[in-house]
C-alpha cells in the first residue's frame, strides 16, 4: 500500500499564515491544545481576536487564566495549535511562557515554533476545520481588538529576554 499523503516541515510561519492569524475569515477556529498533569488533553479554541504571529517564529495568545488549558500551559510550557488551511492540517508544536501583564485580565502567552507540519491528501481536500457564528460580532469584535492589543504587550516583552 503506497501512502498518497504528502507532509511538509516548517519551523516558521509563511507570511498567508502570519495574514490568518491575522484575518481569518468569520468563524475561523484554530484548536489549542495542552497536557495537563494527569496526560488529559485540554482544548481551547481561539480565532483571529485571540492570536497573533508577531514574527516568523513567534505565536502570542490569550486565554482565560481559570481554564484548565491555560493551566496545563503553565504547567509544562508546551502547547500544539492545530488547524485547517488551505486544503491542508496543520499541527504546530509551540514552546511556551505566561507574560504577566498589569491590569490585564487575561493569561497572555507567548510560543515559538518547536516544530510545525501541513499534511495533505491526494484523495481528499481539506475545505474547513472548526467555524463558529457570532451572535453578537459587534462586542466581540471590539474585545478582541483590546485583546490583540495585550498580545502585540505580551509580545513585546517577550521579545526583551526571548529564547535562543
């Protein structure tokens, strides 16, 4: 039996992901996810108010510090970030830190790529992954816009004592 998938390695993010990160198109999820200190899988999923790639190597997130996925980043420092695009799965293996930020209230994040993988099939294209609706866009999309504010902080500090 001959495989007809075809994997590509990365460990930086080309400038159409940096763009989705960005812009993702309305309801675009990407899956976040962390072993807690049991080996249970936690899972958050985040969209284009919730992320940013502030370079080629770097992701910043946030999350709700109660969550349990935000506690199993902390933890272990490590997190993969999963998601569908342009017919291919990504799966995205991310080094991680919380940056503590006064006055915000959320746990800021920030990743760089460990190692990243798009995986495509002959057989079949990929044409989505996770999607939502808003309800409610207006006052979601302006929470967000705060929140990529915190995140381009976060990043920003991070940066001043960054891994090498």
């Amino acid at each position: 039996m001959t495989s007809t998938a075809q994997t590509t390695v990365f460990d930086a993010w080309t400038p159409p992901l940096r763009a989705l990160f960005e812009r993702a198109p309305d309801g675009f999820a990407f899956s976040l996810c962390a072993a807690d200190s049991n080996g249970r899988i936690r899972t958050a999923l985040l969209s284009a108010g919730e992320l940013i790639a502030p370079d080629a190597r770097t992701l910043c997130f946030a999350l709700w510090p109660t969550s349990r996925t935000a506690q199993a980043i902390t933890q272990d420092g490590h997190a993969t970030l999963t998601f569908v695009f342009d017919e291919a799965f990504y799966q995205v293996q991310l080094d991680t830190r919380c940056i503590a930020l006064e006055g915000v209230p959320l746990a800021c994040f920030v990743g760089w790529i460990e190692s990243g993988e798009a995986q495509r099939v002959a057989y079949a294209r990929l044409t989505g992954g996770i999607t939502f609706d808003l309800p409610d866009a207006q006052s979601v999309q302006a929470r967000w816009r705060e929140q990529i504010e915190w995140l381009k902080r976060a990043a920003s500090a991070a940066l001043k004592d960054k891994p090498t």
